[in-house]
C-alpha cells in the first residue's frame, strides 16, 4: 500500500467553489504555517485543524496520517515555490550580471520575509526529513521552471561552459545563504550576490 494513499489521489492544488481553495490546500497551507511556527514536533492533525480555524478532526478526516499530511505539505511547497520562480523568470529580464544579481536579491528578500520566510522555514525542515524519506526527496527534487531557464540561458549567452551545470551550482549557492540568513540572520550584502554572480561567469566568453 502507498504511503499516500490517504490522499486519495486528491493532491493539494485546485480551487473549490467561486473560487476558493480547495479544503486539501487550505490544509496543506495551515500545516505549512504550523510547521514554520512550530517545527517538525508540533506539526500535528490537531494544530493544523486550529491554524485553519477548522473543526478537529478535519485534518485527519482529508490526510489520515502523518506521512499523508507531510506528503501534502511538501507537495504544496513545491507549488507555490514554483509558481514563484515561473512568474519571476516570466517578469524578469536579464542582460547582464547587475540584472543577476537584481534578481537574486529579489528572490532572496521574498524568501528572508513574511510568508515567505514562513515557508523557508517549512522548507528546510522538510529537507531534512526527506534525508531518510525517498518520497519526500523525490517531491523535493529541484525542477524546470521560467526562473531556472532565464539564469541558464544567460550563462548559456555569455559563453559559460555546462551553463546547466553552472546554473544549478547558482541556485545551490542561493539556497544556502538563504538558509544561512534565516539560521544566523542578518542581511545579504551586494557585494556577496556579486561574488556568486562572477563565480558563475568565471571563464564566460562573452556573447
């Protein structure tokens, strides 16, 4: 028996009538706020039926079980981080390195506050229990989107060797002085998002 099969092939995404969300993603984004909040331990059916101001037992009546309820969380994350990264590659043009490192900077801020920040949280707790969960690192594992293609295919234009290579390098590289500022805090310099950009363009022949 699958290990999601509570989800009875459901999913998170989707919206119910006019418009709303349906009740598996309203779940799935109150345990992604408990989890951000509360950490790996107090992510239970109870605490998210109180963060989505629904009656107890709505969680584990839609998600029977822990793993069902992780498996939702972690399939709506990559959701929205993808939407996220779709709309920006969509938005954002890049022509140069000072419009790379814009652009990171943008990501990093969205991702360092608010809601955003919520699910960096979440995010990261998330990856570390997929270390001893083969589903969960399978969902997690990083995809195509508007954002990824617009960085490669600068790299690409500027003459880097393995742009694809290079490009997923990058985005490591983001990903962990986002982790590194939400553990230590502080503020991201330029000067550093600078240094990841040149790392990138090392050997770029130009266009």
């Amino acid at each position: 028996m699958r290990r999601d099969q509570d989800q009875k092939q459901g999913g998170t995404g989707g919206a119910g009538g006019a418009g709303r969300p349906d009740r598996r993603t309203v779940l799935a984004d109150a345990a992604i706020g408990v989890l951000a909040d509360a950490g790996v331990r107090g992510l239970t059916h109870r605490a998210v039926d109180a963060a989505a101001g629904l009656p107890a037992g709505t969680t584990s009546a839609y998600l029977r079980t822990r793993q069902a309820l992780l498996t939702a969380l972690v399939r709506r994350l990559v959701e929205l981080d993808q939407g996220e990264l779709q709309a920006m590659g969509e938005r954002v043009v890049i022509r140069s390195a000072d419009e790379l490192v814009q652009g990171i900077d943008e990501l990093m801020s969205r991702r360092l506050a608010g809601e955003g920040r919520r699910r960096s949280l979440a995010r990261y707790a998330c990856a570390v229990e997929s270390v001893r969960d083969p589903e969960l690192r399978e969902i997690l594992v990083p995809r195509e989107n508007a954002g990824r293609a617009v960085v490669r295919a600068f790299l690409a234009d500027q003459g880097v060797a393995d742009p694809d290579g290079r490009t997923a390098t990058l985005l490591a590289c983001i990903d962990g002085l986002v982790f590194d500022r939400l553990v230590g805090g502080g503020e991201t310099g330029v000067d550093e998002l600078q240094g990841l950009v040149a790392a990138a363009l090392r050997g770029a022949t130009g266009p």
